[in-house]
C-alpha cells in the first residue's frame, strides 16, 4: 500500500509539470483571454487630432507674467526620458518669464511620483507637465493639484480622468494611427505575395500598445492591398515585450520555434527591436521587414545588415520626445489665460523609411544605440545629455 | 553524485543502490527528473521548441542564469540569501559597456574591474552578515540599492554598448553549442569538484552544516562566511558581464529577473535554505529547466499572466513534493513493523 502510495507521490513532481505545462495548450482558455480593452476616446475624437505641421512655437504663449514650470516624470533613467527633460528646459529658456522648477523623478514608483507632485505644488508650481506612468493611481493628486488652481498636463501616457475636470488637457501621439501607418508600410514592403506578421509590444497589458494593435487591425482588416497579410497575434492582443531587449530576444527566439515563417515584425520599441533582430540572427533566419520607433541603435542595426539581407527593410515613426514641448505650452497659456489653438493628440510622422529615398535611415556611430535622434535638439545638445 | 548521496542519505547503504531507492532518497535527483519532463514534454507542447534554433537561443541565457544560481548556492550553503544579484549584475555590465566605451580601457581590464566589484560588494554583504550580524536580506538589499545608484551615476541613465570583439564571443559557439552555455559548464562543474572533493571546499560545506561544529574543528568560520558573499559576487558579476556581452546593448535592470529566479534555482535544485546541504550541479539543473520552462510557454504562445501562472504552479508543485521527506516513508514499513512486534 505504502510503495503504490509512494510511488504515486514519486510521480507527483514531474506529473505536475506535465499538467502544469499541458494547459499551454489551453491557449485560448478562459487565462488567456485579454481583458476588453477600448481604446481611450481622445485618439479616435478627430477634433483633438492634428498634424505636425499644426503645431506653434512657444513664444505665442509666454504670456507675461513670471510663472513656476516643473516636469514631474514617472522615472528618469532612460534615453526617452532624459531626451524629453532636456527638450523640456530647452522649450521653457526661450521664455524669459518661466522659471523651471527641479526635475522631480518618481523612480517607477507610484508613492514617489505621488509625493513629487505635491512638492512641486507646494513649492508654488503653475504649470506642471506630468508623464503620469502610475495611471490612474495619480489621478487623485493630479485632480488635488489641478484644484489647486494649477495648470496639470499629463503628456504620453493617458492618466485616465475627464480633462477640465482632473487635469487641464492630455497631450499624446496617435498610437492607433501609429499602428495603422505601421501596417500600411508593411502591406506595402510586402507586395501582393503578402505574408505573416507579429506585433510585438510593450509591458502587459499597457494601454499604449493594445492602441496600436487597435491601429494595425482595422488598417489590416480595411486596406485592400493587405489582404495577403496574416496577423500572427490572438485578436487584439500585442505579444509582450516589456519594451526590453533581453526579454523581446527571448520572445522572439519563442515565435521563430512557433512559425516557420515571419515575414513582417511590427514593434513599437526601437530599443527592444535589437534583441529581435538578434534573435532572427541567431537563428539563421532572413531578416524580415521591422516597424519601430526612431533609436539610433536600430538604424545601426539595419545599416549593418542590409548589405548581406536586401530583404530587411525598416520604417519607423519619431520617438516624439518634442510632444513634451507641446504639452509645457498648453500648461503655460492655461496658467497665462491665453486660448491655445493647438492639437492635443498629434499623429507624428514617419521619420525613416529604407524603402523611401528621402527618409533613409540614419546611424550615428558617435551617439548611443539608445540615442533618440529626432528629438528636437541639436546634435551637441543631444551629445550633452548621453555623455 | 556519490558525494551528493552520501551527504543526503545517512543510512547504511547495504548491497546495491537501486534507480528508484536513488529518486527516494537523492534530494537532487528529482530535479533531473523534471528536466527530463521538460525536454520531453516541450515538443509536444510546441512543436519548434526543440529544434536545434530554438535550443540555441535558450542555452546562453541557461548558462547565464546557471552562472548567477551558483553564487547564490554558494551563499545559501552558508544559510544565507543574497538579493544584490541586480545591482552587482548591472554594475558588471556598465563596466564591459560604458566603461570599456568611454574610458578606452583594455577588455581585461574592464572585465578584472568588474570582478572586483563582484567580490567588494560581496565582500561587504559578507562582513555586514558575519562580522556585524546584519540579516543577509537587508544587507544584500542594501547594497543592490547602493549598486544600483552607482551604476545610474556611473551609466548616466544609458547602457553603453559592448566592444564587438567581446560581443562576437559571447554570441559564439563551438560545435553548434552556444560558448556561454559551454562556459557555465566548465565553472558549474570546477565549482562542484573544488566545493565537493577539495579540502577547502568540505570545510566551506562544514561552516555551512553548523558554525559551532566547524569552528570546534578549528575551520575559520567567519573567514568561510565572508568567502561566500564575495565568491557569489564574481559569480554574479561574471554572469552580468556575460550577459551584457551577449545582449551587446544591455539595459540597466538586466540582472532583475534573476535576483528571484536564482533562488528559484537553488530550491528547486534541492539545496537545503537552511544550509549544509547544496548541490551546484543541481541548481544548474534547475537553472536549465526553468529556462526551457520559460521558453517552452512562449514558443506555445502563452499570454504573460498564463506564462507567469505557468511558472508559478510549477515552482510551487516541485518545491511543496519536495518538502515530503521521502526518506521517512521509506523507512515507515520496517519501522512500522518493529513497532508492532
């Protein structure tokens, strides 16, 4: 009785690994299954959208009166981050009367960036510019400071809320559009033949690339020259990343064992993308065409492959660290009372594009691969801040 | 794996040792059985996950995890735990990226400097524990948070990029097996034969079975205590440097999945959190399997929430099974018997 009980609990070990692993199966399970997701009503409200070419220079909103500017970010060690600070203070020197306040970094970490913005309103900030990376665990602070009588901008990530009420105005980029414009390049590089594609995204469940699969379904689903496109993702669901080289190495090595053929990566992450492409290589397998956002590594990365791969061929949309500009001017003219005409959602441009003799792909061997080259700064300027 | 029996199974070992008497009593022998399961398994699970492609890509980052699990073990030998696998494995990286970019000093160079500050952090973890009495959690902590603000002032928000000569090694491969996966087994296997055959390596296992006893056969206990720490920090600063060779452009957080995940190794290899009883060549089983774990549900196509479930289930269910002490009920019938004469 014992050795069959025993023998029983032998198995157990590898018997729960069998189980455990056998409900990989179950992909399309009830665990599987994304939550609902709807896009934020800001990106499809076509009155909040714009063009680059929309956009106004700052001195128009300046007003007169000495103002407290501060940029409250979410964390700050990163090429993005550190671009879009140094864009920040670049946009408020050409305004004589704004003092900018200390750059306060919330560290990845909610409480940090919480107490950060009650500092800067203590500290008599008017116009303040918040990358609110918490979401809507910063709402209440950001409702609290804008009650407060001050000018609250959260830019790039929605923060949830109702602008007016919790916050002055959200300042983004198109992610549907971005996603859209990816899949129509892709449509494009592929021809008629067509092919497989993978959107890769960002962290789970991120609200920023669950919008772009919104965007490259619907320009799939829509645009006639995609109809020999397959999307490889479930409906509606980005194959997670985390937006980090390392793991979209490992994600990818994972989906080149899976399908035997991978012809387009769509990616929202210029960085993450090394480790894609990395993966291909390793592998042995063609390169295939690759979205991104603009990051000097990744045009390294294609002008040093596409000799030995004509296949491979990039695009990629601007990292918009400038939407940080756009974001300080609507705080300024709503803490000035100026009106501002502006767009609050921008759909940003395609800066390179292999395929596009105007728009090649550039590498700067002198700037880091995480180096974002269209921001909106100069080229000793950009070399200051990646010293 | 003598060696190991002998230290998990204290009975008279009469005539010969069955296969089976061998998965009772063998603390490390279940993991082997795991691995097994899950090489098997992983076909059928998803059918590209064992081509030879595949198996390529996953072995480097075994072999770094497998680096990284062998410091670990090294400190939970001793009953410790050490949480500053990040912050060494970072400031490792920064000095074969942005280091060897900025400063133009030599690949060696870069790579000493970096083992150096494996071993100083490890070497002040180990006096903090042994010296000062300081929980081995919060004085790892501690330093992983020390790291990680020196990296960020050392890196300046951005990983450098390693030199290509160093990159073109770490991605290299000798007979089609990966030089990393290579490299982790010749240390995994020197650190096994120095901890289980030197005499060196018996006294570090003796500190670790009980301070007392050691120091009464005149071992230098805190000597051993500290060695750990320090020895784990080259450990974990060598996985960092390779790993940042091979990723050529890592991230800064590149070491923040292994601070738990190396301790996942260990436990499930079967070393004992209490110390005294460790297994290197185990937990570089157990490195090896959760790698191919993690890669066999992604090449399935799980969701993040049903590869994390995935995980988490498989780490609890090997770790609970292994709580039973099977050595107990091996022994109940005869006991049982005696008793009721």
């Amino acid at each position: 009785m014992l050795s069959r009980f025993l023998s029983a609990r032998m198995l157990a070990a590898p018997a729960a690994a069998l189980l455990a692993l056998s409900l990989t199966s179950c992909a399309g399970g009830p665990f599987s299954e994304p939550a609902a997701f709807e896009v934020d009503p800001v990106y499809l409200d076509p009155e909040l959208s714009g063009a680059v070419d929309e956009l106004r220079p700052i001195t128009e909103f300046c007003g007169d009166r000495p103002i407290k500017v501060a940029l409250a970010d979410g964390v700050g060690d990163n090429a993005f981050r550190k671009t879009a600070r140094a864009e920040f203070e670049d946009e408020a020197a050409k305004c004589p009367n704004l003092e900018v306040l200390p750059y306060a970094d919330g560290q990845n970490n909610p409480q940090k960036a919480i107490s950060d913005i009650k500092a800067l309103v203590a500290l008599g900030v008017e116009a303040l510019v918040v990358f609110p990376d918490a979401g809507p665990a910063l709402l209440p602070t950001l409702r609290e400071a804008f009650e407060a009588g001050v000018a609250v901008v959260p830019y790039t990530a929605s923060p949830g809320g109702t602008p007016g009420v919790d916050y002055t105005t959200f300042v983004g980029h198109n992610t549907v559009t971005d996603g859209a414009m990816w899949a129509q390049w892709v449509c494009n590089a592929l021809g008629p033949a067509g092919g497989n594609a993978v959107f890769l995204g960002g962290t789970p469940g991120n609200a920023q690339s669950l919008s772009e699969i919104h965007g490259i379904e619907d320009e799939l689903a829509g645009n006639p020259d995609c109809a020999n496109v397959t999307l490889l993702n479930d409906p509606g669901t980005p194959i997670d990343t985390g937006w980090n080289p390392a793991q979209t190495q490992r994600v990818t090595s994972g989906l080149l064992a899976k399908y035997p053929k991978i012809d387009a990566v769509i990616t929202d992450s210029g960085d993450g993308s090394l480790g894609g492409i990395r993966a291909f290589l390793q592998a042995g397998r063609p390169l295939p065409v690759w979205t991104a956002n603009d990051n000097n590594g990744f045009a390294c990365a294609y002008v040093d492959n596409k000799a030995a791969q004509p296949q491979f061929q990039i695009v990629a949309v601007t990292s918009r660290t400038w939407i940080v500009r756009l974001a300080l001017r609507k705080a300024v003219a709503a803490a000035q009372d100026i009106p501002e005409p502006e767009p609050d959602i921008v759909n940003v441009p395609i800066v390179w594009d292999s395929l596009d003799p105007n728009l090649p792909p550039e590498c700067d061997r002198n700037l880091p691969s995480s180096a974002v080259t269209s921001a909106e700064l100069s080229t000793e300027q950009l070399a200051e801040i990646y010293r | 794996m003598s060696a190991l029996t002998s230290e998990t199974d204290t009975r008279p070992q009469t005539g010969h040792t069955t296969l089976l008497q061998r998965i009772r009593t063998d603390r490390f022998m279940p993991i082997w059985l795991l691995a097994v399961a899950v090489f098997v398994i992983s076909p059928l699970i998803a059918p590209g996950s064992m081509t030879a492609s595949a198996l390529t890509a996953m072995l480097p980052f075994a072999g770094v995890m497998a680096i990284a699990a062998l410091g670990q073990t090294l400190v939970i030998t001793h009953g410790g735990i050490d949480l500053s696998v990040p912050g060494v494995m970072a400031i490792a990286a920064v000095c074969v990226t942005k280091l060897a970019q900025g400063t133009g000093m030599s690949t060696l160079m870069c790579v000493l400097l970096g083992i150096a500050a494996g071993a100083l952090s490890g070497l002040v973890i180990g006096l903090a524990v042994v010296w000062f009495s300081v929980a081995a959690f919060v004085a790892s902590l501690a330093v992983n948070s020390l790291l990680t603000g020196v990296v960020l002032v050392l890196s300046g928000g951005f990983p450098g990029t390693a030199d290509p000569a160093v990159s073109a090694f770490a991605v290299s491969s000798v007979g089609g097996i990966p030089t990393l996966f290579l490299l982790a087994v010749v240390l995994v296997v020197v650190a096994h034969v120095v901890l289980k055959q030197s005499v060196a390596g018996r006294r570090f296992i003796a500190v670790g079975a009980g301070v007392p006893a050691a120091r009464i056969a005149g071992i230098r206990t805190s000597t051993h205590g500290v060695m750990a720490y320090v020895l784990a920090g080259i450990a974990y600063a060598t996985a960092g440097m390779l790993l940042a060779a091979y990723l050529r452009t890592p991230d800064l957080q590149l070491g923040q999945s292994y601070q738990l995940t190396t301790i996942a190794a260990v436990v499930l290899g079967g070393t004992l959190l209490r110390g005294g009883i460790s297994s290197i060549i185990a937990t570089a089983v157990a490195a090896l399997f959760l790698t191919q774990l993690g890669q066999v549900v992604l090449a399935a196509g799980a969701s993040t929430a049903m590869q994390l479930l995935i995980q988490a289930l498989v780490l609890a269910a090997a770790i609970i099974l292994r709580g039973v002490d099977w050595r107990r009920f091996v022994r109940l019938r005869p006991d049982s018997q005696t008793q009721k004469s």
